[in-house]
C-alpha cells in the first residue's frame, strides 16, 4: 500500500472502554497515547479520557506525533427530530475540524442494543421504511454540513443497530447520496454473518464509498459461546470476541488487497475491544503493529 495515502491509527478503546468504564479504568490517557506512539501508530480516535479542549489536546498529540483522525458521533434520525442531531453533529465536526481530522464516523443509535444486557443476535433492531428515509434524509444532510469543512460524513455499520447487515448497509447506501460515506469494520461485518465472503462481498462492492477503515478480528468461538448463551454484546467484548488482526477468524489478506486495488485514501484504525487486564494493549499493539507492516509494506 502506498504509505502517501494510507495511514495507520488505533483506537484507544484497547485501553480504555468508553462503553464499559471499568476495563482500563487504570489506564492514563497519557499512557494510552504514548503507548500507541511508541507501537509505531500516528493516528487515533478520540477516547473518554481525551482532553475535550482542542488547546490542550493538541500539544499532548503533537509531541508524541499522533493526530485525530476521526471521533464516535450517534446519530438518532429514526426517533428523533433531526434539529437535535443537527446541533450536537455541528458542534462535533467543529471539534474533529480543529483537531485536524476529516472524516467523521457515525452510528445511527435508534433503538441500539449495543450497550443493553440483551442478546446482540435475538433483539436486533430493524427500521421501518418511514424510519430508513427519515435515516437517509438526516444523514444527506449531514454530508452537506460536513462538506462546509471539508470533511466527510461515514456510516459505521455496527452489531446491535438496524443497520448491521450486509443488507441493511446495502439500502443505505442505495437510499443515501453520494457525498455520504462508509465506515468499513471488517470485525462487526464478520461477527455479524459469521462469514469471510461476507466482509470481502461488502468491501468490494463499497469500496469507492469507504471515507475510512476499522481493522479488528473475531474469535469465533466466543461468537458460538454469545449466540448459545444469548449474551449481549458488551458480555461478548469482556469475553474476548474482539481481537487485532492476525489473531483471530479473519484473513486480511484479500481485504488488503481489495484496498490496495481500489487505491484507497484514508486511515486504517486497529480497533479491537478487549479486556486490558487480560490482553496488555501496547503489547497487543506492537503486535498487531508488526503484522500490518508485513502484509501491506506500511
């Protein structure tokens, strides 16, 4: 891959959880973003130990050269009036702005399970049509409120929302404008449909739409154990359902390979939950640091 268009983050959820506060809750924001530097990273994503104030979380990222790259933003199109997603989207992008990033990653939350103690593969929500143009309607005019900073607008496909599926990310884009983006995540599209055909089918088909790229791997059993036990998806992240790439079900070489064809332009961010007491962060980082670099040259 060509290392003038293509760089390499990592999220600081490895160190600590911004959905589960307890694991890692030992973890300095300090050392979570030296760590990643010295595993050889130069981007992020924003944490809940970041500094919210750009004047003092630049410095602290500039000196150990890392820079944002995107941050988390819930969208709530479907049971919402669009103005309130409006007015926290505005004051987000005007901060990701400042901090120098491009892209924004969005998820749209409505009815999400993600975070409630339900099972991620019984209790999906699914959108009626009323609520997918509602979605779509927020989400184009998001692109355009984006596009004022010249910045991007990406959907994060994600488990336990209404749009998770191969399907389901299919219709949006379809009902969406081309100015609205993918944020490709190669470990929810795998634990999603339980299959390698299913991530490489959706890359290939979105790959000119993709704005920016989440690396994360699945263990499968630990798939089998949440689908047998009906665990919900905080239970499977505890339990190790995430992992970097190369240490899990997941063949990365054909996504790779995919991204370099279509001449990707974008970062590619390592974001793999697990629990940090039980999986060393920087340790995993360096790891899965050494990895990327021999499949991509990067």
């Amino acid at each position: 891959m060509n290392p003038e268009k293509v760089k390499l983050g990592i999220a600081p959820i490895a160190w600590t959880n911004d959905d589960l506060p307890e694991l890692g809750k030992e973890n300095t924001f300090e050392q979570c973003v030296s760590e990643m530097a010295l595993a050889g990273f130069t981007g992020s994503e924003v944490g809940n130990k970041y500094p919210n104030d750009p004047e003092v979380l630049k410095p602290k990222l500039d000196i150990r050269g890392i820079q944002i790259c995107n941050a988390w933003f819930s969208t709530f199109f479907a049971t919402r009036p669009q103005e309130e997603t409006i007015e926290e989207f505005i004051k987000h992008r005007d901060f990701l702005h400042e901090m120098g990033a491009k892209v924004i990653g969005c998820s749209e939350q409505s009815y999400s399970i993600q975070g409630l103690d339900k099972p991620i593969f019984d209790e999906k929500p699914e959108f009626t049509e009323e609520e997918w143009a509602k979605v779509a309607a927020g989400y184009n005019k998001l692109a355009e409120l984006a596009a004022e900073k010249g910045m991007k607008v990406s959907l994060h496909h994600h488990m336990g929302t209404g749009i998770q599926t191969p399907e389901e990310t299919d219709k949006f884009m379809e009902m969406t404008n081309d100015d609205v983006y993918l944020l490709f995540d190669s470990g929810h599209m795998y634990y999603s449909e339980g299959t390698q055909e299913s991530v490489e089918k959706l890359l290939t088909k979105c790959v000119d739409q993709i704005a920016h790229v989440h690396l994360k791997d699945v263990r499968e059993e630990v798939v089998a154990e949440v689908k047998e036990d009906k665990l919900s998806f905080l239970e499977g992240v505890k339990m190790g359902v995430f992992t970097i790439p190369g240490d899990g079900a997941i063949d990365f070489d054909p996504i790779f390979k995919i991204l370099e064809e279509a001449d990707y332009e974008g970062w590619m961010v390592v974001e793999a939950e697990q629990d940090p007491a039980k999986a060393n962060p920087f340790e995993y980082a360096v790891q899965t640091r050494g990895f990327i670099e021999e499949k991509t040259g990067l």
